[in-house]
C-alpha cells in the first residue's frame, strides 16, 4: 500500500474534473484501511468509481480508493443464493456474473457505473427496481475508530436514491463488502414502459432476465452520455416530489405537465422535464451545459472545473425554482472539502 501525495483525480472521476487530493492510498483489504486509518490525515474521503459526484475543490486530508475485491456464493437455497461482493468490485461486471451463475435479480441494474460498495450509499436504482429489493447486509468500518459494523437492510435507512450514508452516516465509513439474496427462479421485471418497447424490437416474447439486461444495455447506450466520451456523473438532479395540493396548482398552470403519483400520496415530476420547460435541454454555458439527449445530465465538455459545473447547476436550479415553485436538489455528492 503506497501513499501517493498531491494525485490528480481526472481519471477518477466521471465528470473528469482536475483537482488534486493531498495524500490519496488504493486500499484492497480491510487491514490497508486500518494503515490509511492510523496515517491520521484527516478528513478522509471514500472513493469508488467517482461516476456520482463533482469535485469542486482539491481534496485535504486523505482520499481512500476502494478497491476490494471478491465475488462469491455464501449460501445456497433452492429458490435463492446469497453472493458476498468486494465493494471494490465493478457494479456492472457483478451483473454479468450474476447472470452467468443462473443468479437473478440485478439485471434491471445493468451497465450503472461505480462499484458495489458505493451501492447502497444511494440505493441505486434503475428501470423500476432499487438495491435495497436486493439487499441483504453490508459490513463498513469506521473511519475514525476502525471499528467493523455490519448493517442490515432496516440499519440503511434506504429511500428514493438515499440511505443512511447519504445523512446521518455520511462520511463516517468505508463500506467494505456488500451481500445480495438473488433468485434462482427466471422471474422478470418489465414493468418499465421502455424495457417493454425495446423487448418488442428485439422480438422477444418470453424475455430472460438476460434478455432484461441486454435491453437495458441498449436503452441506457442509446440514451445516456459515455463518461468516456463525455464527462458526466449521470442524472445531476432527485425528481422532486411535491404536494397533492401543489400538484394540482402546477397542472391547472401546465395542463402538459409529467407525472407519477405515489404511494405516499405525494406526486414525483421528472426533473428533465421541468429543467427543458426552462430551456435548458442541450444548453451549453461555456465548458458546461446540459446533454443534449437529457437535461438531467450535466456535461462537461472538456475543460470545466468542479465550480463551473456547479455554478451551470445552481442557474438550473434557479431556473426551474421560478419558472415552477419547485425546488431540485442534487441526486450526486457534491464535495467542498
Ligand atoms: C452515465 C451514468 C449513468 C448513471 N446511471 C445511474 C442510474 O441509472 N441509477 C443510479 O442509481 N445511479 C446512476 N448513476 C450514478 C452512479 O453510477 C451510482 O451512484 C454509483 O453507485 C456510484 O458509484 P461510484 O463507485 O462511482 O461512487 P463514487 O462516485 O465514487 O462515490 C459516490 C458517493 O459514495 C461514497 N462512497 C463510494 N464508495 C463508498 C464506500 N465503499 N463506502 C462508503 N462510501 C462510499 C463517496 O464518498 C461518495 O459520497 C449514473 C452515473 C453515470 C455517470
């Protein structure tokens, strides 16, 4: 384990912002992190695979890059196996060996960029199924004490894109490994108007769970930005929820207005909507600006700096703020440290 000091982030974060961590280490064990842990550089930020976050300034104290790995079958049952995952490990290559070991359930989650262990810090989710559905446990250790914890489903506090983590917990461990129940029974999940439309396409009738993930492979490849090719953290922005009450003013307003009522009574609206009401869908703002394919997502066009990406934001914010009375907070971590 070798500690590297002022280490560009570029290529350590999607939105490929330059800044430079002070002391950064690459951990792939839980003894490394107690080393990284007794260095003393404080604070200490985690870092997976930097596809949720916009780093606006140089990270002080110490930035630990996870990088544990390990893929294996705990316990087997007859209808459902429990894996045990590094949380160094490739969401999507976990996916794909899910599917090849008969194990179902993470198909709908196909091609999310990150790593496991950074999983459930925002209950992922993607066309109609969360993490937490499949989510048994994780043990994380504290990052002051060094202290193991395991945390199981109802410890994670988990909502919409939110957890424990996220809130009460932030900053405060390192999530090490991660351990799913997956079904051994091919039950699908196609609910999602999308999935379905692309089924059709691909004539399919009696979808697989692979055919599931290969469906969600195309959509997400023909609808979302490569970090690669175009630096981007994904949908910047929650879908906020807003009022029954305030619901009904907004559409008497905007009689075209989207929506999903929800269980809870309240009525989420997609943020892309609202943000290309205001205009901004395919704005750019000097190095920044909104994909042109989704106004949820924030592009960096090449040069823009953490700041510049977060001042295009908050004008969005702003933006959709007067033009609807609705406030959109940020789904990624935006760090000031
Ligand atoms: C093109 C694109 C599409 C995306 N699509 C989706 C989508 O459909 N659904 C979705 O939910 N998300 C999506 N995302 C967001 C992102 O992929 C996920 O949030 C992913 O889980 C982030 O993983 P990461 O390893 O890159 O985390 P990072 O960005 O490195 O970290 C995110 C946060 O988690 C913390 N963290 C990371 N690892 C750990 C750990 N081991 N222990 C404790 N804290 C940790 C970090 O400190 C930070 O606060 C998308 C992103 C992109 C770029």
């Amino acid at each position: 384990m070798k500690i590297q000091t002022n280490k560009s982030l570029k290529l350590y974060n999607t939105f490929g912002v330059n800044v430079s961590a002070a002391n950064f280490i690459e951990v792939k064990s839980d003894q490394d992190i107690q080393q990284a842990i007794q260095l003393n550089h404080q604070p200490i930020f985690v870092l997976g695979g930097g596809s949720n976050l916009l780093l606006t300034k140089d990270p002080k104290g110490l930035v630990i890059k996870n990088s544990i790995a390990g893929r294996k079958v705990v316990r087997s049952f007859k209808q459902s196996h429990y894996v045990k995952v590094g949380g160094g490990e490739n969401w999507h290559d976990l996916v794909v060996w899910t599917l090849k070991k008969g194990l179902y359930g993470l198909e709908n989650l196909s091609l999310i960029p990150g790593t496991v262990g950074a999983a459930p810090v925002q209950n992922i989710g993607a066309y109609g199924v969360e993490l937490e559905q499949v989510f048994h446990k994780l043990q994380a250790i504290h990052l002051e004490t060094g202290k193991r914890k395991t945390f199981f489903k109802k410890d994670c506090q988990f909502g919409y894109r939110n957890s424990i983590f996220k809130n009460e917990l932030r900053n405060q461990y390192i999530i090490t490994n991660v351990w799913f129940k997956l079904s051994t029974i091919k039950k699908v999940n196609i609910r999602y108007g999308a999935i379905q439309d692309t089924l059709m396409k691909m004539k399919i009738k009696n979808p697989t769970p692979k055919h599931i993930s290969n469906a969600v492979i195309q959509i997400r490849q023909s609808k979302l930005p490569d970090p690669a090719k175009l630096g981007n953290s994904g949908s910047f922005f929650k879908n906020p929820e807003v009022s029954k009450k305030k619901f009904n003013k907004l559409k008497k307003q905007f009689p075209n207005i989207k929506f999903y009522p929800l269980d809870n009574g309240k009525v989420k609206i997609p943020a892309a909507w609202l943000i290309e009401q205001c205009g901004w869908k395919g704005k750019r703002v000097g190095n920044t600006g909104t994909y042109q394919h989704h106004a949820l997502i924030i592009v960096n066009h090449g040069k823009a700096s953490g700041k510049e990406i977060m001042s295009c934001a908050k004008q969005i914010q702003k933006a959709v703020k007067k033009k609807f009375g609705v406030l959109i907070e940020p789904e990624i971590r935006v760090d000031f440290l």
